[in-house]
C-alpha cells in the first residue's frame, strides 16, 4: 500500500529552481533513505513533506489525501534533527513527556506512555538523567523517542548521524531498524553516506541537482547503475571504502 506520493514536486528560491519536478512513492512500513551530495535538494524535499516549506508546485499525497496545504500539526509526521533539539532543563522522561501535550486524550497517563516508550529504546536506566549528561547517541535516541511518543504515521530522519563518531554511528544504526520493526514504521531517510543509506534501507533514492537519478533496492542500484553520477558517487565511493579497509582486515590476526 503506498503510504505517501509525491508529484511533480518543483522549487524555486527566486530565481534559482532547486527541484525540478520531483515524483516519488514510499510504501506503508518501507524505510526510505534519499541520499545525495550537500546542495542536492534532499533536505529541501524533507522541509516540504514535513510542511515547513511549501513548494512552487506539486503535491504531497499521504494515505491518498492531498496534505499540500495543511500545517505539520495535521501531517501526523514526525521529525528526528540532526542536532537533537533538546530541553537542556529536562530528564530524558520529561523530553518524552513533554512531546504528548499535542495528544490531550493522553494527558492522564503521559508519565506512563512516556517511560514505556523510554524503556523500550533501551534508555531506562537513563530516564531522570539531563541530555548533557548522555552521549551523542543516547541523546539521539532521546530524540527518537521523543518521536515516537507522537505516534506519528511516518518518521522524517535529518542526518542523524552525522555529528557521531563511527562507533556510536553503527550501533544507532541497528538501534533504528530495531525500532523500524519494533513500531511498523514508514521512514524516510535523509543522509549523504553511501554506506549508511546501504545497510538501513529497503530502497534509496539517489538526488544529484535538484533530481532523481536512480530510485531502486540497494541491489540493483549497484547491479544496474542508472547512469555516470551512479556509478560514480555511488559504487566508486563504495569500493574506494571497502578497499581503504580490506588492507587491514586481511592482516588482522
């Protein structure tokens, strides 16, 4: 079933036109990642199916429903920062917490929904602890949380990752696609690294200028590459990756 369509979706920064009549689909419970370089229209695409932007033209369509129009609160979407955006001032329950107050038939029970939701990202033991005194990945799993206790119908991702280190990068990872499964999630992913959007997605599209350049399963964008930008962005960067490392983990004991 698809759960969002997006139609003929065009952007202009005055003169400048940053989306060239976009058209895409994600299915009901597919996680999507949209990976291109800085400058490609990815995040301008995530600002638009939020409703922090409205295009020069196109549509959204969400369960076959034109939501064009309506503000973020009626998308019933949800948003995960990059940078977090945190109450410094609060527990990581009452970061949950405070997300429910746009849900008032739950407000009798919030501090419960609130630390069932904690619990379940693996972040109990954790719960009265202010964000400054968590790293950066439990901090983004506050985040995630914070999400979740919305209940939206479709998570938006913003380069999560990016200000990670490596380690805590590939252990979120796995922490997301746990949740994905956890929750039935309908995702879509915005990230420039080839590997991130490789080992999360069920399939990706790959942006470059303002427009599509393949929009297929991991697999056969590296069994049949669409075009040059492809080849090169994607698999080059793939195989440039794989070898600076096959080096050492032949000579690992």
């Amino acid at each position: 079933m698809v759960k969002l369509e997006v139609r003929d979706l065009l952007q202009k920064f005055g003169r400048q036109e940053v989306l060239h009549g976009i058209s895409f689909s994600v299915m009901d419970g597919e996680f999507l990642s949209i990976l291109g370089p800085s400058g490609c229209g990815k995040t301008t695409i995530l600002r638009i199916l939020i409703g922090l932007l409205s295009p020069s033209s196109g549509h959204v369509i969400k369960d076959g429903v034109d939501i064009t129009g309506l503000p973020p609160s009626q998308r019933n979407m949800g948003i995960v920062f990059q940078n977090y955006a945190l109450f410094q001032n609060m527990t990581v329950l009452g970061n949950v917490e405070y997300a429910l107050r746009f849900h008032p038939e739950l407000k009798s029970r919030s501090r419960e929904v609130a630390g069932d939701i904690v619990e379940q990202v693996g972040l109990g033991e954790h719960r009265d602890k202010k964000p400054y005194k968590l790293s950066g990945g439990q901090q983004q799993r506050v985040a995630i949380a914070r999400t979740l206790a919305m209940n939206p119908e479709i998570i938006l991702f913003d380069e999560p990752m990016s200000a990670l280190d490596a380690a805590t990068r590939l252990h979120l990872r796995e922490e997301i696609k746990r949740i994905q499964k956890q929750f039935r999630s309908t995702m879509i992913y915005i990230t420039h690294d080839q590997e991130e959007a490789f080992a999360l997605s069920d399939r990706i599209m790959v942006m470059d200028h303002g427009s599509i350049q393949q929009l297929d399963s991991p697999e056969n964008i590296i069994g049949n590459p669409a075009n040059a930008f492809i080849q090169e962005f994607v698999i080059n960067n793939l195989h440039l990756k794989i070898n600076s490392l096959v080096k050492y983990v032949k000579a690992a004991p």
